[in-house]
C-alpha cells in the first residue's frame, strides 16, 4: 500500500509512514494507547496473571513491541495480589539490565490504571510448544541439539550474573522460535536472583513436570535446577515423552527412542537426577558433556532452513561447494599450524645437535633446515587460513571454530619465531639448504 499523503509504498501492515511520519489508517483496530504512546493492536496471548499485546508506538513508526500487561483482578487474596505485583515487576528490572541474543530487549515498564505493564523487543516467530504441535514428536537429534547449544548460551549467561539469575520454568511454552531458528526465553515471572546461604525458596513455583523437585519446598533453586528443567525439555524434544504424566520419573532416553546414541542418553540421565548432587555442576558441564557425544551442533544453523519454511518465510538456497562443515576452515589452521610450529620446534632442535657436535656439515643440520624450510612456508598459511576463518560469521559465532582459528593463527606467527632460533643455532655452513635459509631468516629478524 501508499502513503495517503507522501504516496511512499509500505508493507500492508504498516501503521505510521517511515518517511513523513503520517498516521495510516488499517483495518486493525487500536484496543487502547497506553502513556499517549503505545497502540495496542491485537492480543498475542494471555495468561494466568495477565495479557501479550502487539502495539505500535506512535514515536518510533516502524516499531512494533510486545506489551505485557498484569491484571490481578481475578486474584482475591492480598498476599497473593502482592506476589504477583512483586513478581511483575521483578521480572521488568530483571529483563532491563539484561542484554544477550536468546532474551528479549525490554525498553519500559509502568503502571496505569491500576495495571503493570512491561514493554519489550516483538519476537516474531511462535513457541516451541505451537511449533512441535505443528511438527509431531520426536525432534531430529540435529535440530533439537542445536537448540541446546543456544539454551546452553542463555542460560550459562543468566547463572554467571552477580548475584547468579534463576529461570526456574523452561518449557516449550516459555521458548520462541523464530523464523531464522534463533530461540528466545520469555515470561521471567518467577525467575530469581539466587540467594547463598538458603535452605529453600521462599515461595514453591514451577511447572510440574518440568521444574526440578527442590522447586516444591524440597531445597534452594540453583543453577542445577534450570539443568534440570533444560534436560526434561531435550527429553521430551529427543523422544516425544510427556514429562508431566511421570513427574520425576523420566524412562532412559535411549530406551524411549533407540536411535538417539548412548552418550545423549546418559548426559540426559545424568541432567535430570533428582538429587541436584548428582546433576552436573554447571551448564558449560552439560554442554561439554554433549560435546563430547560427538553431537552437539552449534547455534542450530543446520536446521534453520527448516525453521523457516516450516514457520512461511522463504530462505535462500545452500550455499555451492566450500567447506562441508562451518569449523572446517579453522580446524585447518589449527592442525597446520600445531604441526608446523611443532616441525620448526624439532628441527631447531636438530641444528642445536649439530651445533653442539661442532660438525658443520653435519646431517643434523641438514635435516633441520630441510624441516625449516617446509615449516617456514606452512607456518605463515596455517596463520591466513586462521584469519580468514575468523572472518566467516559460521565459524566467528562458535566458540570451537574461534579458539581452532586463534590457535592457528599465534602458532603460525610462533613458527617464524622459531625460524629466527635455528637461524641463531645454525653454524657457519657450506650446506646449499642452510645458506638456502639464512638470508630469508635474517629478513624476518630485520
């Protein structure tokens, strides 16, 4: 459509010009305006303390958020009344200092006519529990544990806060998934700063079935029950078992599901023990447990092409030829470089032999330079490779390919070091490879 009055085409859903600002009349109706500015256009969702509206902002035109609305009306009790008020608004000053891709952005939150609300980032996209209700249970192991490495993210962010931040409710219904397969926590309602030195919660909230047991007056929720929580969801994800029909009681994943490997299984085992001692102790111990099934798959980039077509939007085709795998690139420099950097090691300490045996023709130096020579050339390739590696945003957003990468590019550069001590060690020669060599290691010093 176009702008009545600068006659600039927008998208239909458009409700203020992006280029004179005019208001655009559309078939949505605004339910109401809230502080003068935002228009709340349609519900999202509503809960059991409140509602999810989308609204315009009569500032900011092309901006759409998402209003969180809390009505305590249905809530007769006073203590209960202030729980709810407590927890509204723990969760907007909460959001407000956090900052990380898997949580939404919260920009205000206000009170008005007798209401809280809390206006956040509009994540496009749907819940995990709409998206698996459109696509049946059991998830493929690639999709499901390339979600896992962006809760692991999440979560691992949230538990190394001061004071640490509880989520306490991981479930498909608290997760977004949106149209390029990047998931988003919401509704921190009942999500706590952890407190050292409690025996239990002050209040037992959670969802049963998905909340660890210490969740229901049994102990202090720590890191190792949102580890909990996280391994009830993969569970259910990896074999479509309701963990709300046997709280606490999860079967053995593999025997659920016997396609999913042993090792999946028994870090799942492990994650759900209801005796938080016997969990891991952190989710970076998850992840590395994952990690080391040979499975885990970062980010979930090799299922958001799915994503996106499962959810309408169109997504380019594959891209032709490459690397098979993002890491491949850096995991070249990192073996080219370990390998060169440990050739030109050896063979300074061959010429140091020959140094020391006072031969200057001796077969020590020899095959040292020869070692010298092919390392002073796959050296500095293994420190490019690591470079361009580093500039491939598959391989630069994954903590293994940076540290491949990194690693490649110093023990490139620590190979031209080395170049420099077999040039030191090197005697006077008539060797043709040793002077060969000097000149070019002499450059490198200068």
């Amino acid at each position: 459509m176009n702008c009545p009055n600068c006659n600039i085409q927008m998208p239909d859903d458009t409700a203020f010009c992006p280029n004179c600002g005019r208001r655009i009349a559309t078939s949505s109706q605004v339910l109401r305006t809230l502080q003068g500015r935002y228009e709340l256009t349609k519900k999202l969702g509503q809960g059991g303390m409140g509602s999810v509206y989308l609204a315009a902002d009569r500032r900011l035109s092309t901006v759409r958020w998402a209003v969180k609305e809390m009505s305590d009306a249905a809530i007769t009790s006073p203590l209960e009344r202030q729980q709810a008020g407590d927890a509204f608004r723990q969760e907007a000053e909460l959001l407000a200092r956090l900052s990380h891709p898997n949580l939404p952005r919260v920009t205000d939150h206000f009170e008005e006519d007798g209401k809280n609300y809390l206006v956040m980032e509009f994540v496009p996209g749907e819940t995990l529990l709409d998206y698996c209700k459109r696509n049946p249970l059991p998830r493929p192991l690639n999709e499901v544990l390339g979600w896992a490495g962006q809760l692991c993210d999440v979560l691992s962010y949230l538990h190394n806060q001061r004071p640490p931040v509880i989520f306490r409710d991981l479930k498909p219904a608290n997760i977004i998934l949106t149209p390029d397969g990047t998931l988003k926590l919401i509704d921190f309602g009942i999500a706590r700063l952890f407190k050292p030195g409690q025996n239990r919660d002050t209040q037992a909230y959670g969802t049963m079935g998905y909340s660890a047991p210490e969740q229901y007056g049994r102990g202090q929720t720590d890191a190792r029950s949102d580890i909990y929580s996280m391994g009830v969801l993969l569970h259910q994800l990896l074999t479509g078992f309701d963990p709300a029909a046997a709280p606490f009681r999860l079967p053995p994943a593999s025997q659920v599901n016997p396609s999913i490997p042993a090792g999946i299984s028994a870090a799942l085992e492990r994650a759900t023990n209801n005796d938080p001692e016997q969990r891991f102790g952190s989710v970076e111990e998850l992840r590395q447990a994952l990690i080391g099934s040979g499975q885990l798959v970062q980010r979930g980039a090799t299922s958001q092409p799915q994503i996106a077509a499962s959810l309408g939007v169109p997504t380019p085709p594959p891209a032709v030829g490459g690397m098979a795998k993002s890491t491949d690139l850096a995991r070249t420099a990192f073996w080219m470089g370990a390998i060169s950097a440990g050739m030109m090691l050896f063979a300074a300490i061959l010429v140091g032999i020959g140094a020391a045996s006072g031969n200057t023709n001796s077969g020590f130096n020899t095959s040292g330079v020869l070692l010298a020579l092919l390392s002073f050339v796959t050296g500095p390739a293994s420190a490019v490779v690591g470079v361009v590696a580093l500039t491939r945003p598959q391989i630069s957003n994954t903590s293994q390919g940076r540290r491949d990468a990194v690693v490649g590019i110093v023990a490139g550069l620590s190979t031209l070091l080395l170049c420099c001590v077999v040039i030191v060690l090197m005697p006077s020669s008539s060797d043709p490879e040793a002077q060969r060599l000097q000149p070019i290691a002499r450059n490198i010093s200068s």
